[in-house]
C-alpha cells in the first residue's frame, strides 16, 4: 500500500538504541488483530516444544522486534516478551517480512490522528515457519511454510462470508486490525495470527521473493482484475509510480493482459527498472506527463490508469490522461481527490480507491509467481538494519522492495 508523506516527517536518522521490555511483562494477541490484551493461561499444541527451542538459542522470554514507540520518532529495534499462541492462534517463526510506505503513512500521523497506541511491531507483509499452533487452531502443523494474509476480518460478516475479508464490515467496532497496521506485525524473530484461515501455504516459492507479493502484488492484482474487461488488445495501461508495488503492476499487466504499458515516475532509475520489468513506454512523471500519454496514444487516453503514489499531482494527471469510459484507479496513500461531476473528467470514467486483495487473490498472486510470471526486486537486511531500510525508503532510495530476514 504505497503512499507518500511530507518532507522531514520522519527523523530517520542514526541507529536505533536497543530497549528491553521490563522483565515479567508478557502480552499476547487474542482474538482478530487485537492488541494489548492479557495473555491467556496455557500453552497451545507444540507451543512447549517451539519454547524450549528457544530456550536452547538463549531466546526464551524476549526476541527482538522492530517497533514504532513514539510519535515523530523513527523506529527501534528492541526486545519483546516471546510470544505464545493463545487459542485459535498460530505462532510463525518469520523469515521474511516487507518494508512498506503504509508504515511511513503511519509514523507521519499526529498523535490524534493514530487510531491505536504505540509501541507496534511494524511489518504487514510477513511468511514464515508454523512453530506452533494454538489450542484449537487446525489446518497447518509445526514446519510448514507459510504466508500472512493481511486484512484480517472478523470472519462472519456480509462482505468476509465471501472471502472479502479486506472489506469486513465490523472491523472497526471489534478493534480488528492488520498486522503491523495496528495488531502487532512480521518484523520481528516470532509473531502471533490470529487465525490459519489468514495464513496461505507458500509451497516451493522462495520466501524472500514472495513476501512482498502479500501487498505489493496483492495489491495491484486486485487493482487491475477490476479493469480486465477493458485492457484488449490495442488498449494502453498506465503505471504512476514504480515502486515497490507500481514495478509488480508493470508485471502483473504484461501477463494479465494485451494492453500497452506506460509507466511513469519522477527518477530514471525507477523508469529503467519499470523497462526491465516490461514496460513498452516510460514517461517522466511531470506537468507534461498527460500530454505524453495522449500523444502516445493517438489523443485517445489509456482505458486504465493505477495511480500508485496518490498526491494531488498524480491524481490530477491521472484523470487527465484517461480514455472516455477508462478506469482512473487511486492506490496510493498520498491524499490526492479526484472530482467526479459532469465535465470534468471524460465521459464515464469510473474513478475507484481499492485496498488490499481477498485471500483468494493471493492464492492466485503466487501461482502467477510459480510461472515466472512475477520477480519482484528486492533489497535484503538483516533486523538491526531494519531501521536503515526505513530511512532509505524515507528517502526514496529503495530500488523495488525492501526484505527485513529478522532470523538471519
């Protein structure tokens, strides 16, 4: 879920200071991306076996996390109590897990505008190893390899009743929220799903290349299906920003569909990635970028437009560049609004802002993935250079996406 943030609103700068969780604390996650509840007497199925474990490494009680503790602040790796799952739950030791431009959303928020408390274990893209399962919890054994789906839901609900779970409809009155978007995430050693229905079997696929693909490709797939019908061939496709999720689209569109693709960003490097990916055209994202793409297509416009930064200028531009009954599709989280009211954009354009994907989707993001349909680019850290990582996506210098290996 990209989005763009004012300039300086991250002191990311320096190196963490490494923090230790008062000794005898212990919080546990209970129930849908819930936060900060007790922690439930008992130990799930294996959950004895998986401490001991880490008792052995010297890890019992406390592995390390990379955490959002105070407003303004950049984030800090510290160490956590050792999770347990508690009923329902499933305890993933992480292998990967993605840096996104949602967390710099977030840690550009006033204290006012967060809508849960701090401390928050970052990360909502996470795979890992099942290492142990909850009393009740069924579907995955110690071992498997697996990937977090991120919207969670409550399950129940009109729109979860058909696999819509990032459109539940009661997420909100439950206090149900994403995994480091609220409920603690996959940037640290372990960490707690609340449910198997929210894990996806990651089967053969190298678990660095595909955990962005939980939202970088997640994202833009669920995007572009919305547009299918009118992506023919002869049609054009236009790519803002090619990023860590605009690069994936670039790829998504070229196996997916017919259509030209155009891409556009403000950097050469990034243009050269989005060419090497698939692109048959690339613009530089300016004031004369709309007028390039009509030129480009004969003055009709492109039938589809994914803006992947979302600023006013790049909604602007999008609505300007779009084809009479096109699709202007707004991803990014960069508060840009496009009107919608007679003569001011071409004839039946539907204009939408999409979230995430269904678990469905996923699914099908890593079979497309199996085909080497989709490479994502990524740049690899270890946890106690999570911290660097988010300061250079503040700064715009992550070529594709950013992998944190919290386990080495």
């Amino acid at each position: 879920m990209p989005t763009a943030t004012r300039p300086g609103a991250l002191g990311l700068t320096g190196t963490a200071a490494l923090e230790r969780v008062p000794e005898g604390v212990r919080i546990n996650a209970v129930g849908p991306g819930r936060i900060d509840t007790p922690l439930l007497a008992g130990r799930g199925r294996e959950a004895y076996g998986a401490r001991a474990a880490r008792r052995a490494t010297g890890k019992d009680n406390a592995v390390k996390a990379l955490q959002y503790r105070t407003v303004g602040a950049p984030p800090e790796v510290v160490t956590v109590p050792d999770p347990e799952p508690g009923p329902g739950q499933v305890l993933l030791r992480v292998t990967a897990a993605g840096v996104c431009h949602s967390d710099i959303a977030v840690m550009s928020w006033s204290a006012d505008q967060l809508p849960f408390p701090l401390p928050l274990t970052l990360g909502h893209e996470g795979v890992g190893t099942v290492a142990a399962l909850g009393p009740g919890a069924e579907g995955f054994a110690v071992g498997d390899s697996v990937a977090v789906y991120g919207p969670w839901g409550c399950g129940t609900c009109f729109m979860c009743a058909q696999g819509k779970e990032n459109y539940c409809l009661r997420a909100a009155e439950l206090g149900i929220r994403p995994p480091g978007l609220g409920a603690p995430g996959a940037i640290a050693e372990y960490m707690i799903v609340d449910s198997p229905r929210h894990l996806v079997p990651l089967g053969d696929l190298d678990p660095v290349r595909a955990v962005p693909l939980t939202d970088a490709g997640l994202t833009p797939y669920h995007a572009i299906k919305r547009s299918l019908p009118k992506l023919v061939p002869g049609s054009t496709a236009v790519v803002i920003g090619t990023g860590g999720l605009g690069h994936v689209a670039v790829q998504l569109l070229r196996a997916m569909t017919a259509a030209r693709v155009v891409a556009l960003d403000v950097t050469e490097e990034k243009l050269a990635l989005a060419r090497a990916v698939g692109a048959h055209d690339t613009v530089l994202s300016d004031a004369a970028a709309a007028p390039a793409v009509r030129a480009l297509t004969g003055g009709r416009g492109a039938e589809a437009v994914l803006d992947f930064v979302g600023v006013p200028p790049t909604v602007t531009a999008a609505g300007a560049m779009a084809a009479v009954e096109g699709d202007v599709t707004i991803v990014g989280l960069g508060g840009g609004a496009l009107p919608v009211g007679f003569g001011t954009l071409p004839y039946e354009v539907s204009v939408t802002s999409p979230y995430w994907g269904t678990r469905a989707e996923l699914i099908e993001v890593f079979d497309l993935a199996r085909t080497g349909a989709v490479d994502v680019h990524v740049e690899t850290y270890g946890l106690d250079e999570a911290p660097k990582a988010y300061e250079r996506l503040h700064e715009g210098r992550i070529n594709g996406r950013a992998v944190i290996l919290p386990n080495g």
